[in-house]
C-alpha cells in the first residue's frame, strides 16, 4: 500500500510589473479580455521569527478577497529566466481567518500585509501564447503584472519596446522594503489610508468577529 499522499499540481510563474497609471499602455498587444472585475484583496506575508522562509528565498501568503481566501507558497524556481520566474503551490480556503490562526499554530507569523484592488484580463497574442494581465491599484500607484510563460512574457516585451530598467520583477513587499530603507524607517505595511490605524493582530481578530 503507498502511503505517500498524491503529489500536488505546481506551476513555474513568471511575470513582470509595470508601473503605469492605465491598462491602455498595453493595447499594442492586442485586445483585453474581462476575466475578473475589479475587487479588494488584503494580504498577509508570513514567516518564523527566525525568517526561515526568507532565508530560503520562499514566501507564504494568505489573501483576504471575495468573502474568501487563497493560500499560496512560492519558492525558487530552477528555470532559466531573464525576468521572475518562481515555483507556486496555491489552494483556496474559505475561511481565511483561521488558516492564518493554524498557521500562527505552527509557527508562521504574520509580519508584512499589503493591499490592492485587482482587476484581471486575458490577452491572446498574436503569437496564439495566452498572457495574463493584472491591473493593479495600490497605496503606492497602480502597476500592469504580466504573467504567462517565458516567450509570451519576453514577445509582450519586446512588443512594448520595454528596456530592463522600464519593468520591475521584484515583489510588491521587496518594493516596500526599498522605499522604507529609503526614508530610514524599519517596513511598513503597505495600506490604503483609511486601513492603517488598526494593527495586523487587531485587524485579523476583528475579522473573525465578524465572520
């Protein structure tokens, strides 16, 4: 008898972001498909108190989105990429709260959380590649994730005569690291304004309150 549970399903993610302030920097690519309208998430990264995941180049994520929540952990990928290529295992949750509460259980701790509104497209390229297309809103400004695979992320590229230094493959919390090492303040949550009283621990137990 095999005891050894089924091995989940994984993907290599590899994307890009560009800063912009709309979605129509990208109509030389082709015509944008609808896939989800625009919504909140709220974001939670976590870690141990000795930063094993960090150290590892790993991250766990839980987000907080559409009365539900996702679980994601990402980790280096052996790809060969010239933009961010990254292992991803993702499940849904119903119940957000206390994954983050099983989590804490374990040893994970809650210790950076960002906020956007998403909107998400389809892009069929003219190359017959599909491109995943993220508009993102947030506390910093809005930026354009592209996700697909190496040849339709290195064609919309090109397409859109970007140099290196035109799109960003680090991560929104890498981001917000490099801007509060700026301003000589120690990471910030990266919230929109009407958000920022309430401290994480405060902000998950109010939550389940209300769930």
């Amino acid at each position: 008898m095999n005891k050894q549970p089924p091995r989940s399903a994984h993907k290599i993610e590899i994307e890009i972001k560009i800063a912009c302030e709309s979605i129509e920097k990208l109509q030389p690519l082709g015509e944008l498909r609808l896939e989800v309208p625009r919504h909140f998430e709220d974001n939670w990264m976590l870690d141990t108190t000795d930063e094993r995941l960090k150290k590892e180049k790993s991250a766990l994520r839980v987000r907080f989105t559409q009365g539900k929540g996702l679980i994601t952990f990402k980790g280096l990928s052996k790809t060969d990429s010239e933009f961010k290529a990254r292992e991803e295992l993702e499940t849904e949750t119903s119940d957000p709260y206390q994954m983050v509460a099983i989590f804490e259980k374990l040893g994970y701790q809650p210790f950076f959380r960002y906020q956007k509104y998403r909107t998400v497209y389809k892009l069929e390229l003219s190359t017959g590649e599909t491109l995943k297309v993220m508009f993102d809103e947030t506390p910093i400004g809005n930026f354009v994730e592209l996700e697909g695979t190496e040849e339709s992320v290195k064609y919309s590229v090109n397409t859109l005569r970007l140099k290196p230094e035109d799109y960003i493959t680090d991560t929104y919390i890498s981001i917000q690291v490099e801007r509060c090492q700026q301003q000589g303040l120690p990471l910030q949550d990266l919230l929109f304004a009407e958000n920022r009283p309430e401290s994480r621990k405060d902000s998950v137990e109010k939550a389940a309150v209300r769930e």
